[in-house]
C-alpha cells in the first residue's frame, strides 16, 4: 500500500484577529462587539436594583444608595476584571474562546473523553441559547422606554416601536452586516463616552458618592437589609451580564484588545456613568428613571436615539454570536446540519442562518409582548448567564489542573471564590424563576433536550449502519479479484466511517455494475481545535490503481468547503478534475422501531431533525451537478 500525506492550506482561514489590523482598531473593533450588552445595562441595572429596594420600603438614605452601588461596583471588578479578564481570557483554545471552545479544550486534557465535559458543555451552549433570545428584548426595550421621559404621551407606543426595531434587525440579518459593523465601534465608542461624560457631571456635584468604592457599604446593606438581599442581587446582576461576551468573542479580536477596551474605555466608563446615576439619586430619590431623568433637558431625546443604537448593536453582538455558537455544535455534531449563508466575501465569520434566525425572531417578539417592559423581563434575564457563569468555572478549574498544571491548592484558591460569587447569583436570579426566569430555563432545556437526542439518534444509526456494513479492504480484494467493468473518470464516495465500505459504493456496483477508473473514499472530520494547521488538513493515501482514500479535517470554527480542499490537494500532485468526478452519497430514509434503541417519541423527534437538516450536498459546498444520490431505509 502506497500512502501519502498531502498538506494544504485552506484559503478560508482568515488570518489571525491580531495581523494585519492595528491595535486602535480591534480595540475600537471590541467596543462595538464584546462589550455591547455590559455596555448598555446602565440603562436597567442600578434602576432595578433601586426598584428591589424600594419593593419592601427601604427608604433611599445616603448610606443605602452607597450600598447599592458598592454592590453593583464589586460585581463589575470581581465578576468581570478578576474572573474573565484576569483567568478566563487566558483558557483559549488556539485563540478561540467560547463554552464550547472551553469545553474541546477540557476534553483533549483527558486520553478517555469523559462525558460529564460533554454534558456541561451541551448545558453551556444551551443557556446561551437562552440569554440569546432575552438581551435584544431587554436592552431595545429599556432604549426605547426613555421616550415615557421625553414625551410621555408615547408611553403606549413603546412595546409596538421595540417590535418594529427588533423585527428589521432581524430582517437585514440577511444581507450581512459587514458594511454597518464598520460603524458599531465609533457608535459604542461615542456610547461610553456618553455614559461617562453624563455620570462625570452629577459626580462633581455629589462627590461623596465616590465613597462607595469602600465594599464596606455593599456588606453593610446585605446585612441589615438581609431580607431583599436575593432580589436586590438578582438586581445587581444585571450590571455584569454581557461578560461572557469576552470570552465568547476571544477568537475574534484576540485577548490584548479586549483587555485594554476593558481597562481604557469601559470600565473606567461604566463606573462614571453608576455613579453619576447614584450621585443624581441622592438628590432626587424619586427618580424612576434614573439614567434618562438625570440627563439635561436638550440631551433626552438624543441619549434615547444614541441609547437604541447601542441596543441594536449589542443585539446585532448577540445574535451573531448564536449564530456561532449554533454552527461551532452543528460542526462537533451537536445539532444537525442547518443551512448556513456566508455574507461577506472576505470574512469567514460573517453568517447568516434563516432558520435560526427565524426561531430567535419569534421568540424576541413574543417576549416583548408578553412582558411588556423592561422591568418586567428583568426577572426572565440572569438564570442563563450565571448558569452558564457556573460551568465556565467548572472547565476553567479542569483547564487550570489539567493543562495549566496549576497545583491543587493554587487551583482551589482561585476557583473556590469566584464559585461562591457565581453561586450567590445564581441562587438570587433562580428565585425570580416564578416571575419570568423559567424562560431561559425552558429554552436551554429545549435546546439540549434536542442535542441529547441528536447525538444519541447519531449513536444508534452508527452502531445500525456499522452493523450492515462490509470492511472497506475486504471489499477491495474482492473487486481485485473479480473486476467489474470500468467507465472513465472519478468517483468520490462520502462516508462517516473511515473503515467500511460507504453504502452508496455498494448501492452503486449493485444497480449500475460498473466501477469509476478512480475511486476516492473521501471522509470529512471535525478536529476539537478551532483550525486545523496546514499540514495536517489533509490525508491521502492509495490502496490500489483504482482505490484510494482521503481525508479531510476542517476545524469547527471553518466552513467544510470539500471541492475547495480537493483542489488544494490537487496542487500537490493528487490528479483530481472536478468537471470529470461524480460525488455519490446516500440519502437514509429513517423509520421509527416499535423497540429498541431511544422511546418511540424520540424517535419521531431525531427523525424530524435529520429530515430538516441540511443536505450533505450544500453543507460541503459539492456542485450540484456531479452529485449522485442514492436512497436506502434505515429503522432505528
């Protein structure tokens, strides 16, 4: 047996987030992508934490005020400058970052893959899933409510406006955002200058607030206000969400730029704007709308219009980013293969997803209706986030033990203090899970009710097809022996088993008896790295004249382009011309068993999945027409 190793680089790589592009821009570039959620919560967290307070009569005394905003600054530096910025930033798997980036990178550190990585990271991407369909809703809304400050006539008009917004942000999803992402850095850029600028001005005014920077205030209002310390918590949380974004977006901008944003711009930003928000409430303790009230008359509407950009553009942050998320899990098989757009002729990243984006749509619009404000859907948003906070810390501490080789007692000093914070959120949105939170909780669930039933239906048809096929080699022999008749050209037969004969290389020496003078068994595999290296993208190797065997590993953050990757390998000496292969591949039809395997009902569900998912035919970008199906039944 001849065997040779072809190595090609694929042209859809992009070039790494810190080449050619200046650190001015990625930093500008991080301001309008990573930290647009935590860049707009001003608009509701220190308001809903004034609200939990107020709930149970606790009157706005300087020293409660104090408290409040000692609570809201702690959990912006210990949340997101200490966890993510200072541990988390630094787990990145070949310079992506993400839940299931975290997760990949927590499995290679074990020689047998355990599944309890697995499931957390399938319960990660599923509460992300939830939190993607909650921070439009939220963040337009508490935008667009700045008008009942303007002009309170428009009160009514505020829930039909954020569905208008929301649903032609939707709607232009499809023709890309490579030419408006251009613009969301200035635009957030202006936006924190805007926070720090209005919160600078009331804090000159009232510059004890500052004193709120001492934590002795924030434990003083938890300890005599022990009965609201869950719900003012909850509150409180609002003002970190969006930091996951951080690590999610790694990959994208690389860790330097979203550290010196963070540092430089937004949080020195965020801390103005809290405090110029506390500052203007000790003045005015009747404010219901802090943020927009302590704005000077001529400067309302404009901060409103500002205010709805920004939400549109950590919307449009968000959106993407599940977009991601959903192909990263297609691409790990996680989910089933759904149709993918690409938007932008230059960048990889820039996806489209109708389905996806259908269902997000759907359910951000029925939020909107049914809650009607921003403070009712306050309760809905936070379960998700410090869900999905929570298992971060758990894979970072395998990260830290496994591949870091941080010893035991350096592992748990870290990991045990920031579980605690995580968990203390976590129990304070959970107790707003009858008012609101069970969405999230419904949505992930659904979300990787349908991942376990994916993978376990892929389980059982692999073990069934394993079981009616025939070794690839001893159908070679075979052929070796007993030749059929041969037609010119090549033939690629797709397979997901890298050892047997593919079902349709059989179908087709049953029904047509005739055998290609080349013959490629091309199998496509997912490496658990964002990117594969150039040398090792492709594998080639001969087994006779007429039978050789390919294959392909794309990263799970590439696109699978097979006509692309074949003619890379063409280039280093592999004979290959696309107008003269044909590409076979079978099309199951799966039947439900009456026993066996999963219950019949989840049977019918995988059996939904694969019918709606992609066909292989537009999933690995095969020409139409040189592709050859043929049609088997499968009972599972």
């Amino acid at each position: 047996m001849i065997s040779t190793e072809l190595r090609a680089r694929d042209p859809q790589v992009s070039s790494s987030a810190n080449g050619s592009r200046g650190m001015p821009l990625l930093v500008l570039g991080a301001l309008g992508v990573v930290y647009g959620d935590i860049g707009t919560s001003p608009l509701y967290a220190f308001r809903e934490a004034l609200h939990a307070s107020g709930s149970l009569n606790v009157s706005f005394a300087p020293l409660e005020v104090l408290g409040l905003l000692s609570l809201i600054v702690w959990a912006l530096t210990t949340v997101v400058t200490i966890k993510y910025v200072s541990f988390v930033l630094r787990a990145d798997n070949n310079g992506e970052g993400g839940t299931l980036s975290l997760t990949a990178l927590a499995q290679q550190s074990f020689k047998n893959k355990p599944l309890w990585v697995l499931v957390l990271g399938v319960i990660g991407a599923s509460l992300f899933i939830g939190d993607a369909i909650i921070t439009p809703a939220i963040s337009v809304l508490s935008a667009v409510e700045g008008l009942e400050v303007v002009a309170p006539t428009l009160a009514h008009w505020i829930v039909t406006i954020t569905v208008a917004i929301i649903l032609a942000l939707f709607l232009v999803q499809r023709f890309g955002t490579e030419r408006v992402a251009s613009v969301f850095g200035p635009i957030t850029a202006l936006w924190f200058v805007a926070l720090g600028v209005s919160g600078l001005v009331h804090i000159v005014e009232q510059p004890s607030i500052l004193a709120a920077v001492n934590p002795y205030y924030g434990i003083r209002f938890l300890v005599l206000h022990a009965e609201i310390a869950i719900p003012v918590l909850g509150a409180v949380f609002l003002a970190v969400t969006g930091a996951e974004a951080l690590y999610v977006d790694l990959g994208h901008f690389g860790r330097k730029p979203i550290v010196v944003a963070w540092f430089a711009i937004v949080f020195p930003c965020l801390l103005l704007n809290y405090f110029g928000q506390g500052a203007f409430v000790l003045t005015n303790p009747a404010a219901g709308h802090p943020f927009f009230e302590m704005q000077p008359d001529w400067a309302r509407m404009p901060m409103v219009i500002l205010a709805t950009a920004a939400t549109v553009i950590a919307s449009q942050a968000v959106i993407s980013g599940a977009y991601s998320l959903i192909r990263q899990a297609m691409h790990l098989n996680l989910l089933p293969r759904f149709h993918v757009q690409h938007t932008s002729e230059t960048q990889s990243g820039q996806i489209y997803m109708p389905q996806v984006n259908t269902l997000l749509m759907i359910c951000v619009i029925i939020l909107i209706i049914g809650f009607r404000s921003s403070s009712a859907l306050s309760a809905a948003y936070g379960i998700a986030v410090t869900g999905e906070m929570l298992i971060t810390v758990a894979l970072l501490f395998v990260v830290m033990r496994r591949i870091w080789r941080w010893s035991l007692l350096l592992a748990l000093l870290v990991i045990i203090p920031l579980a605690i914070i995580d968990t203390g959120f976590f129990v304070a949105n959970i107790a707003k899970f009858g008012q609101g939170g069970w969405v999230p909780v419904v949505v992930a669930l659904t979300v990787a009710f349908l991942m376990q039933t994916w993978m376990a239906g892929r389980r059982l048809l692999l073990v069934k097809t394993r079981a009616d096929e025939i070794p690839l080699r001893t159908v070679i022999e075979s052929l070796t022996k007993k030749k059929p008749t041969t037609v010119p050209g090549t033939a690629v037969f797709l397979t997901s088993d890298v050892e047997g004969a593919p079902t349709a290389l059989l179908h087709s020496l049953k029904h047509y008896k005739v055998l290609h003078e080349k013959n490629v068994i091309l199998s496509v595999v997912t490496a658990p790295t964002p990117f594969v290296a150039d040398d090792d993208k492709i594998f080639y190797e001969s087994f006779t004249p007429h039978f050789s065997r390919a294959i392909i590993t794309f990263g799970y953050m590439e696109t699978p382009n097979v006509p692309r990757a074949l003619i890379l390998a063409k280039k280093l000496g592999w004979k290959f011309d696309i107008m003269s292969t044909s590409f076979f591949l079978s099309r199951r039809t799966l039947i439900p068993a009456a026993k066996g395997g999963m219950p019949f009902w989840q049977d019918r569900v995988f059996i939904a999945l694969a019918s709606n998912a992609t066909s292989a035919t537009d999933y690995f970008r095969l020409p139409t027409g040189r592709v050859v199906e043929l049609g088997i039944q499968t009972t599972i």
